[in-house]
C-alpha cells in the first residue's frame, strides 16, 4: 500500500517496464518503411528478408511486452499469440524468402481484389434496400468505390504484376514508418507521463 506508483497510478508503474519496448518496436517499424521505398525494385527476395526479420524482432519485442504485463493485464495472452505467430511468419519468410515475396505479395494482391469486389457487390445490393437518404447514398457511392478499386486492381495484376507488388511494397513501407512514428510518439508520451507520476 506504501507504493503509490503501482496503487495510486497503475498505468505510471506499468509504463515503467514497458515504454522502451514500443519505441524499439518505433525505430525498427520506421527502419522497415524507409528499406522498404528506397530499395523495392532491387530484389523482392531482399523485402522477404527484410519483413522476416523484422517480424522475427517485432514478434519477440511483443512477446516481452506480453510477459511485462501479465500481471497487470488478463489479456496479455492476445500480445503473447500475436507475438508467437508475427515469430513464425518472420521464421517462413526467412526460411522460403523467395516463396515468400513472389506468392505473398501476389496473395495478399488477389486477396484483396477478391475482397474489394465482393465488399462492393454486397455492399450495393444492400444500400439499394436501404431507405432513401444521405445513408443510402454513401452506401451506394461505397459499394462502387469498392467494385471499382477491385477491376483496376486485378487489371493491373494481370498487366503488370511485379510493378502492382512493388507498389503493394511501398504501401507497407508508407503504413510501416507512420505506425512507426506513432508508437514512438507512444513511447516518449509514455515515457513523460512515467516522470510525471515519479
């Protein structure tokens, strides 16, 4: 009961031993984003060894942070699973990279057109049943939105596969350094309000 920092202000005494494991997590995300624009086109064998490893460290990173909070957290077994698989994913990549890049990145492609067309289709189908008005409209304009992504995005599959993947890369390499800076900015809020409470 003396210790103010873990009764009066759990979060200050959880942040302690966990804010350094999400700038790690920061600075390799931002790392991977910056690898993944500078150097798409030379060889996608190198972005599988690139996503392997830092899926590999990502994944032990959460697994630490999983084990950091068991005690203060019931759900750290969530951190704990994704933790394991982000590991092996990062293990099959660097394992097959080759298989890895070329069928991964025209998998998560095809996944998506198979997804945006059948996202739109029934999106359609049910905006057309909803009652007139700003919802009904939105939802239409969604369905097509939707639809259309899709048929361009499998046209470019089939016209150009490897510059479709490149770009697929450079989104991830995009998405990588933003969710890297903001778990940074996590990390140092984090980090000021464990010196706040102190």
């Amino acid at each position: 009961m003396t210790d103010t920092g873990t009764l009066d202000n759990p979060l200050a005494s959880l942040a302690k031993g966990v804010w350094w494991l999400l700038l790690l997590r920061g600075i390799l995300a931002v790392i991977f984003g910056i690898v993944a624009l500078i150097a798409p086109g030379a060889a996608l064998t190198a972005i599988a060894f690139v996503v392997g490893a830092y899926a590999v460290v990502d994944g032990i990173a959460a697994i630490v942070h999983s084990f950091q909070l068991r005690a203060s957290n019931p759900r750290w077994g969530w951190l704990l699973t994704s933790g394991i698989l982000t590991v092996l994913a990062g293990l099959a990549a660097l394992i097959l990279p080759g298989v890895a890049a070329l069928f991964g990145g025209l998998f998560v492609l095809w996944t998506i057109v198979f997804w945006t067309i059948m996202t739109g289709a029934l999106g359609l189908r049910s905006a057309a049943g909803a009652p007139a008005g700003r919802g009904k409209t939105f939802g239409i304009l969604a369905g097509v939105v939707s639809l259309v992504f899709g048929v361009i995005l499998a046209i470019s599959l089939f016209v150009a596969p490897g510059s479709t993947v490149i770009g697929l890369i450079w989104t991830v390499g995009i998405w990588a350094i933003v969710f890297g800076v903001m778990l940074i900015g996590a990390a140092i809020a984090t980090r000021a309000g464990v010196k706040t409470a102190a």
